[in-house]
C-alpha cells in the first residue's frame, strides 16, 4: 500500500516536473517524457496491475497538462504499462544500464499509440524526429527514475501483481 502511494505521488510529481521543464534544458522544444519513463519502472517493478493503474493516472495527468488528443495520450501510457508489467520478471529491470534501452522503448510504444490514434498534422518527418529525441533524452533520464523506483521497491516489498 505505501509504495502505490509513493509511486502515485511520483507521477504526479513528475507531471508537474515536466510540464515546467525549462526552456534551457529543452532539446529542440522537446522535454523528457518522464511519466512513460516512470510508468515503464512501475510496470518492471510491480507488474502489469500497479503499471496499467499507473499508465491511467499519468495518461491523466498527461492530458490534461498538454495539449494533444486526450486519448491518444491516455492509451499510450496505459499500453506502456501494460507491456512493461508483461515484462516483469523478464527484463533485469535490477540493472540501471538496462533503464536507457527499456524508457527508449517505452517512448516508442506510448508514441506509436499515439501516431496511430491521433495522426500528427506536421507529418511523420517531423514527428519521426521529435521521438527520436524525447526517446534519448527520455533514455537519458532513465537511471534516475528506475533507481528510485527500485529504492520504493525494495524499502516496501509489497506482493507484485501476477
């Protein structure tokens, strides 16, 4: 129970963080998707119950934070938790140099969800060019988050979902 909240407070958390994201840190316009990123650890960690849960409220949060097809947005963090949690127990999710390759991944999944549901009006060039750099600056941020999300993990070992 205390690591659902701690998670839960982690995606809001990281909501607000990358919604205010600053324009410095910003590559090409673009901040990190840190809640695909989180979402994807939750499901590693906790399974695809906790994950799809997560996926909701950071779609959620998402959606309403940014601009953008509601559900687009919501199905593709949900799909992410979804797969992620699938992976639980297949993917060395212990090992923080695992962490850049699965968010790269994730930003993957939760963005073709999204060219699927809501074609972008730019074209694919241009969206093809924006996933690949929130996909590495994601994957750039991964450590972090899988490191915390470990740390609840560890310090509140609850029963992960099946």
């Amino acid at each position: 129970m205390r690591s659902g909240l701690w998670y839960a407070g982690a995606i809001v958390v990281l909501a607000a963080v990358q919604r205010a994201w600053p324009d410095l840190l910003r590559l090409h316009s673009l901040a990190p998707d840190l809640l695909v990123v989180m979402v994807c650890a939750i499901g590693l960690f906790r399974g695809p119950l906790s994950a799809y849960g997560a996926g909701l409220g950071a779609g959620l949060l998402a959606a309403a934070a940014e601009r953008g097809p509601f559900g687009a947005l919501l199905a593709g963090r949900m799909a992410v938790g979804l797969l992620a949690g699938l992976l639980r127990g297949r993917v060395f999710a212990d090992r923080l140099l695992v962490a850049p390759v699965v968010a790269a991944l994730a930003v993957l999944a939760a963005d073709l969800a999204q060219l699927v549901l809501a074609p972008p009006s730019e074209g694919f060039a241009q969206w093809l060019r924006e996933f690949v750099v929130r996909a590495l600056y994601s994957a750039a941020c991964a450590p972090l988050l899988f490191w915390f999300a470990r740390t609840i993990n560890r310090r509140y070992p609850g029963r992960a979902d099946e």
